[in-house]
C-alpha cells in the first residue's frame, strides 16, 4: 500500500478529486454504521469522481463492498483487479448476466431476472449470488409486497438445487433526507416484515440493506448488517439544513478553470443569448471558459464562481462553452497585482469550501436540482485531477487525461 500526493497541474479547466476526503469519508460514515458494514456506492463513473480511483480508495479506506447500478460497471471494477464484493442491481434483458456470475458479482434481483439469472448460472456450473429486493414503498425497482412471498419461495428452491444463493434482501429508502417523514417508519416495518418472509422461507442471509447516506446518519435502527452510501462517500450532505462539515464529511470534487477574457464594458451591455442581463455601470466582465457542455446547468444563472477571494454570480444565460461574471466597476484595480486583469486568474466553481469558497449546494440552489447531480453531470471533457491519499491506488490514477 502506497500513498502517492500528486501536484495540481495547472490546467485550463479540471475537477480536482481529494481522494483523502474520500477516505476521510469512508473512516467517518464506517464509525457511525458499526458494526453493520459499509457498501460504497460508485455507480455513474464514483458520482462523475472516477469509478476506479474512488473504488480502489475507499476499499483501503475500510469500505467492506462495492455498489454499482449496472453490471458493465461491476465488470469494470473486477477489470480493475478489485475483488471486493461488488452488487448491481440494475438490470435489463439484455444485461449479460453470465459475465456477471463468471466474475462472482452479486446480483440484485426484483422478480423478472430470476430465471435469466438461473439460466446464467446452470450454462456456466456456478452458482450465481443474489440479493432480493422488496419495493418497501418507492414504487421504483423492486418486488411489490404482494408478489414477494412467490419470488423467495422460487428463490429458495432454485438455492435448493445448487444454483444460487441467496446472499443478501434489500430496498430502497424513498425520503430519509427529510427526517420529519413518517414514510420511513412505513417502509421499516415493510422491510422487517419482508425479511420475516425470507427467514420463514429457510434462507439465511448475510446482509440485510436498507440505509441509504441519510439513513445512515440519521436512523441507526435502518442500518442491519449493511449500509450502502453514496452521496456521503463524496462529502456531500444529504439534508438541506445540515452541512458537509457539521456531519464530519469533506467535498471531494473541486472545479475549477481560468478566466479566458477580461474587459471592461459600458452601462447597459448585455451578456449571453437573450439579453436577459445588462450591467447596471461602467463594468468589467470576466469570461469562464465552462458551459452546459462541460456540465453546469444551462439553467443555473446566479451560480458562484471565487476570484481572487471573492465570489461572483454567474450574469446572463449559461451557453454550451462558457458564462460570464460580472466583476464590478473595481474588477481591474481589484487584480492590481496582475498586470491589472483578471485574465489567467483561477476562477473556483465550487470545492470543500475551507477558504470560504462556493459548495456544490449554492450550484444545485440555482439550478433548482440537487448536489449529487451537479457533481455527477461534470462532463469527461473536464479533466479529472487525483490529489491526496491514493492508498492502494497507482500513481497512474493520478493522471489528469480524464476519469476512467
């Protein structure tokens, strides 16, 4: 195990991944589930992180399984060299559940997949892993509660015969991010009662799942034997009332650029399609070489962007490559000390916001979204920058030519 702490590049434009807020991350979440163990869920490329950097971190960081949406994913992970239990547990016809099997993946399983998965099993001799999902109140994936006594008892006789095992029954939280809902409560009781119908049937499990990153911090009596959390591995907070840091969670991502053009303009100059911003006095724009292409909502007007310890709303409509900040009648004696201009000065779209710099959160406000989609949307045309405690992740995870 290596630790390797890689310079930031100075690029024109990157996401800078801490992978020691990661494994700070994983060490704090693992505290408060003990002893129930820890999945780290890094579905959708680690949340826009980088699927193998934040994999290989988080399984030296203590994380006891891994958690991906879809098989090619997981197929992914075991390419990496990972041999850490990996589940995927979202599926189509077409899901090539043999790959799956061959490469010990366990498989979450909603009724429909049994067979493809038996099938898949019986073609190679190996018994397949299956985790049973029960729809406890979603109404997403999942077997419906009236259906679930006919999928565990198909289960438990295919497991009968050899050709399965039935390792783990789970389901979904639907609102434990509002920790005033009572539906949580509803969908407990439904979670007990369906493993009630697992035991009953002779299976014994070894995980029982239900918590998401909010149940996690917030109701112990979800945890069972098994978290899975994602949006906490990345540092970032599920409630809005609650931060990153007052849950002991540290922002991974950084996203950061340089400001490509800096002019001065008249009062009533008009920025971006639509006109729907004019300065109000003589002004200097600052230009941010970022756009919807690169993965900031095209919606998000108003969003922060720091430049040289000041932060700016984004002024005018956000266009494909880049938007545009408003830096004031002061914008050029404020970068006296370079040359007059804000030209080249880094301009911050969000981080950890230790300096009193922009979060995630001030992003999906002005979007009307949510902080786990603006991290995930960062598009592959931003380079990835790993820096920090890589642990058992090479010094070549520390490139910057993209994530994998």
């Amino acid at each position: 195990m290596s630790t390797f702490v890689a310079p930031v590049p100075e690029l024109e434009r990157q996401a800078i991944i801490d992978l020691s807020a990661i494994a700070n991350n994983v060490r704090r979440l693992r505290s408060i589930a003990a002893p129930a163990q820890l999945m780290a869920v890094v579905k959708a490329d680690a949340y826009g992180h980088g699927m193998i950097q934040v994999a290989q971190t988080a399984v030296a960081a203590g994380a006891d399984w891994l958690g991906t949406a879809h098989v090619s994913e997981a197929l992914g992970l075991r390419a990496a060299g990972l041999k850490t239990p990996v589940l995927a547990w979202l599926h189509t016809p077409a899901t090539d559940f043999a790959a799956a099997v061959a490469a010990d993946i366990d498989l979450g399983c909603s009724g429909w997949e049994l067979d493809s998965i038996v099938e898949a099993a019986r073609s190679l001799e190996h018994p397949a892993r299956v985790h049973l999902k029960v729809d406890t109140g979603l109404g997403r994936n999942g077997c419906s509660l009236a259906d679930w006594p006919t999928l565990v008892e198909a289960a438990a006789s295919y497991q009968r015969q050899g050709v399965l095992r039935v390792v783990g029954v789970f389901s979904h939280l639907a609102v434990a991010d509002e920790t005033d809902r009572p539906e949580t409560d509803l969908q407990l009781a439904r979670f007990r009662e369906a493993v009630a119908v697992v035991e009953n049937a002779g299976l014994d499990v070894d995980v029982r799942h239900l918590a998401n990153t909010p149940a996690t911090l917030s109701r112990p009596d979800t945890h069972f034997d098994m978290v899975r959390v994602g949006l906490g591995l990345y540092g970032l907070s599920p409630f809005a009332d609650t931060t990153s840091a007052e849950l002991g969670l540290v922002p991974a991502m950084t996203l950061r650029t340089h400001i490509a053009l800096c002019k001065d303009v008249l009062a009533g100059q008009g920025v971006s399609y639509g006109l729907n911003y004019a300065t109000a006095e003589p002004s200097t724009l600052g230009l941010v070489p970022l756009g919807y292409a690169d993965g900031i909502p095209r919606v998000a007007t108003g969003g922060p962007v720091r430049v040289g310890g000041i932060t700016y709303p984004v002024v005018g409509r956000i266009a494909m490559d880049q938007m545009v900040i408003d830096l004031g009648p002061a914008g050029r004696s404020h970068f006296a000390d370079t040359a007059g201009t804000a030209l080249g000065a880094t301009a911050e779209i969000f981080g950890n916001g230790l300096d009193g710099g922009p979060l995630v959160e001030r992003w999906a406000e002005a979007a009307g979204t949510v902080n786990y989609e603006i991290v995930t949307r960062i598009s592959q045309r931003v380079p990835r920058t790993y820096v920090g405690q890589a642990d058992c992740a090479s010094e070549a995870t520390a490139d910057s030519d993209g994530a994998h």
